[in-house]
C-alpha cells in the first residue's frame, strides 16, 4: 500500500485521525508517520482493512458518557448552551447552574464553587473539537464545518470572559480560522470572535444528538 493509497483508505473511514488513532490504540504522531512510510508498515494497512470491515465510525459521544457528577452536568447543560447559542446570548456560570437546577431539581444536588464547570464545559468544548475535526476533514456533513467550541458563551459574571482553562480552545480556533495573529493581549477580540462563529452556527441539533446519545449510553451501563 502506497502513502496515497493509505490516505485514501482512512478518508473512507470517514472519521477523523485522531479517532482512527484513537481506535488503533497509537498515537496520532506515530500514525501519521506509517502513513506517510512507503510502503505503509504491514501493521497499519492490516487495521485500516480491520477497521473498514468492522465499520468504525467516530463516536463523538465518548467524552460526555459516564455517572459522574462532570459528565451528568456536561450532558445537562449542553441543550442549554444551544438555547443561549441561538439566541445569540452569553450567560454566567451561576446562570447555567441555576438553570440547570431548575430544570433537572430532583437530580443534582447543591453545586458547591462554581469553578467545578470548567471540567464539564471542558468536556463540551474537546466534543466540539472532535467534531469539527472530523467535520472539516471530511467534508460530510457540509452544514457542519467549521463547528466552534460552544462553551465560549459561558463567562464569569466579573470578567463576563470565559474562564482561563478556555484560553486554549479559543487560540485553537482562530488558528484554524487563520486569525492566528491576533496578539495574546488581545484576548476579549479573541473570545469575541469564537462567540460571533458560535452564533452564527446553524447546526447545533449535531451536538443536542451526541448528548442524546451518551445519556442513552449511561443509562444502559
């Protein structure tokens, strides 16, 4: 098998790198160098054919399933975020929490310091790369390209800024979006500019279904 051929046998995956390295248990740098060998080492091109027949597909839902409190709450904001996202409205960590509260009263218990959502934001946004990932590689489906980090409308009621561990989602994105030569001290440009793209996003039930899915997956374990 020829680096092209290779190429061409992950693109039929349909999933991104990383989910192909991820379900080869390699890293993304070791896979990426045996594709680009020639010809590609007789293990890779045996589980790209493992993997075809098996039909792998990526599966967003991975970083949201499980019982912990991060991930009940990661699941549990995310229609939340989408309501705010298409009304084009930030809101406050408190405001998440208490919204989340009032719609789910009989299953969360009192959340304590509110710096506890930065794990399950966190969550949200790496689904969100995942997706984008495999989205813009792609090219299928079209309508999703492109989908930014949704978590950036969640801000602190000081600052009303996304909190410090978001710093490096929203760096990943305008690199990707060629604004990568905003300057560092320039970070409310920065935020602001994955907020208007999180707006303007159209396709957000694409998340609301991976939701959907990891609660179906924790609820059946």
């Amino acid at each position: 098998m020829t680096p092209l051929e290779c190429k061409k046998a992950m693109k039929s995956l349909k999933t991104s790198q990383d989910a192909i390295a991820e379900a080869l248990d390699v890293s993304r740098t070791k896979l990426t160098k045996a594709a680009k060998t020639n010809p590609t080492p007789a293990w890779l091109q045996f589980s790209l054919e493992a993997l075809a027949r098996r039909g792998v597909e990526a599966d967003f839902s991975r970083r949201l399933v499980g019982d912990r409190w991060t991930d009940q709450i990661a699941r549990a904001a995310i229609p939340i975020l989408i309501e705010k996202a298409e009304a084009g409205e930030v809101l406050s960590y408190k405001e998440l929490d208490e919204l989340i509260h009032e719609r789910n009263a009989d299953k969360f218990g009192p959340t304590g310091t509110l710096t506890k959502y930065g794990r399950p934001c966190g969550h949200i946004s790496f689904t969100c790369d995942d997706m984008r990932a495999a989205f813009n590689e792609h090219d299928a489906p079209i309508r999703a390209k492109n989908m930014p980090p949704i978590s950036a409308i969640v801000v602190r009621e000081d600052s009303r800024m996304p909190g410090e561990g978001f710093e490096g989602f929203t760096y990943d994105y305008l690199s990707e979006n060629g604004k990568a030569d905003l300057p560092d001290e320039d970070y409310e440009a920065a935020v602001e500019f994955v907020q208007k793209k999180v707006f303007k996003f159209k396709h957000w039930d694409l998340l609301q279904e991976v939701a959907d899915k990891a609660e179906e997956m924790s609820q059946a374990a």
